[in-house]
C-alpha cells in the first residue's frame, strides 16, 4: 500500500454503533485532491487468531483495545496513517506534506505527536509510518508478550503512556521516563519525528474538551469520544455528550464568540491567575492532584 492510504479501525462488537460517520466523510472531503485511499479495517478482514493478545480480546468484546494493537499492526505490515475514528481532518494540504516528507525521508520511518505540553503524552489517537517501521514493530511487540497483563489493560495499557516504552528502551528522553515536555517545534528521535501538542491535539483533554491549541500550523483536532470509559468514570460525561453530538472544530469557535463562553474563561482564568500564579508551590500543587484523580478514575 502506498503511505498515502488512511487506515480506519471499528469492530461494532454486540451490536455498538459507529457513531463517528461525520469524521469518515470529514476526512474524504479533504484529502479528496491529494490521491488518498481509505482502508476500513473491522473483524472481517483482520486476523483475529493472530496471537494471544488478539485473540483474549476478540473473546472478550473488546474492540476499543483490540484496535488499541491493530492499529500498530497495520502500519507495520502496509505503513500509512492511522487515525482513531474521531479525528477531524483540519487541513488535508499539511497532512499530505507531512506523509510526502516521511515518504522521502531516511532520517525516520514514523511520526507522532503529543498530547498536553507540560507533562508530555504521545498521540496513539494519530500517527504515520512506513511499511515494516522499528517503531510499530516494538509497539506491536509490547502486545504480543503481555502474557495475562492484558487483564489489567485499562490501567497498563493506555495507549499514550505506553508509547513512551520505545524511546525509553532507545535511550531518548530517559530523565523523563520516555516523554517529551514542552515541544515547540518537532523533533526527530529514535527514528520518530515528534510534532507539538498544537499539531495533532488543539484540543485539551478533560472532562469537557477545551479547543486551546488551535494555531496556523494545525493539521488534525482529536475530539476525545472516550469510547472506553466506563460509567461513574471522570470522562463518562465526555463519552454521553460525544454520543449525543459530534462536534468539529468550528463548533468551538463559534462557542468561543459567545458571551457566555468569554465570561466564563475570564473569571475562569481570573481565579486561576489569583489563587494559582505560574511558578507557585500551590500551582504544582493542583495539578499533581488533578493528576491522582485522573489515575483514580482510570481504575
């Protein structure tokens, strides 16, 4: 398969809908001058004996991991981009730019990019490789070997943490166990091209999404559909709202003129300025907590 093909990954095990259509025709519509091919990839025709891990999953239902390996196994087998099924395409030129600047490259065989700023997370949501990538092979690797850890996927497994393994076991970014902290421009390491936050991710994860990275250089918006989250859970309101409603990206902006928005930020960041100044004990303070109740609402 040529880079320029987008791999789609959806089970639908028991009956679950794919409620993510807009963002499929999103991104026909704008890579439609560029000659890119769309491969949906569903239990028909992939290979669900492949090896333990697959296989516990296929067993179980479940899908949102089972996709959680495919979509590494599939960019190394055929390379191509992957995306996760509720990505909008924000500028199908840069997308295309940046797979032509993989294809010619020897430098590196994948690119990723990140997910928050400060404490780094890669895009496991979005990523592009060539046919046989070291970097795929090891991800694959991880799943291939977890023996009975694949029962405790949801707290181990997630897909951004344990991007970081790779550069880890390459020595890059060991300080800072295998992330990369505030990125502004792309870097290239371990045969890796690492894009900034704004690139790939305008939009902050959290229990309502914030569009707060968009800027000129954006090229997708990952609208966090949070398929996996289970009820009772931090971002189970996230998961109903994006069930109810897909939103793309001039759904924020037309938010964002709104006078009930810009009220609510100003006293929202009045009282963040206040009572947590940048650089402050209290600020680190706050987000080493917001941090716990995220990892608690994981398990």
């Amino acid at each position: 398969m040529s880079l320029k093909t987008i791999h789609r990954i959806f089970f639908g095990f028991g009956g679950e809908e794919d409620i993510y259509q807009e963002y499929f025709q999103n991104w026909q519509e704008k890579l439609s001058d560029y000659g890119y091919t769309f491969q949906c990839w569903d239990a028909t025709n992939l290979p669900l004996d492949l090896n333990p891990y697959v296989q516990a999953m296929t067993q179980l239902g479940d899908g949102v991991f089972l996709s959680d390996y495919f979509r590494w196994w599939v960019l190394k087998v055929y390379g191509g981009v992957y995306l996760d099924g509720d990505i909008e395409i924000i500028d199908g030129k840069k997308l295309d730019k940046l797979v032509e600047e993989l294809e010619a490259t020897s430098e590196y065989d994948a690119f990723i990019g990140t997910e928050y700023n400060e404490k780094g997370g890669y895009t496991s949501h979005s990523m592009g490789a060539k046919k046989g990538s070291k970097f795929c092979a090891f991800m694959c690797g991880i799943y291939e070997n977890l023996g009975k850890l694949y029962l405790a996927r949801k707290e181990l497994l997630i897909g951004p943490k344990i991007t970081a393994l790779y550069f880890l076991d390459n020595g890059s970014f060991v300080d800072s166990k295998g992330y990369v902290y505030g990125m502004s421009e792309p870097i290239v390491s371990a045969g890796v091209k690492i894009y900034p936050k704004d690139y790939f991710s305008p939009i902050t994860c959290g229990k309502t999404p914030i569009l707060e990275d968009l800027t000129d250089r954006s090229v997708l918006a990952h609208h966090y559909g949070n398929s996996w989250w289970e009820k009772d859970s931090y971002f189970f309101t996230q998961k109903l709202a994006m069930q109810k409603r897909r939103k793309m990206i001039n759904d924020y902006l037309q938010e964002q003129k709104s006078l009930k928005f810009r009220l609510k930020m100003g006293v929202k960041n009045l009282f963040i300025k206040l009572l947590f100044p940048i650089g402050s004990k209290r600020r680190l303070l706050a987000k080493q907590i917001a941090q716990k109740i995220i990892h608690l609402a994981i398990k």
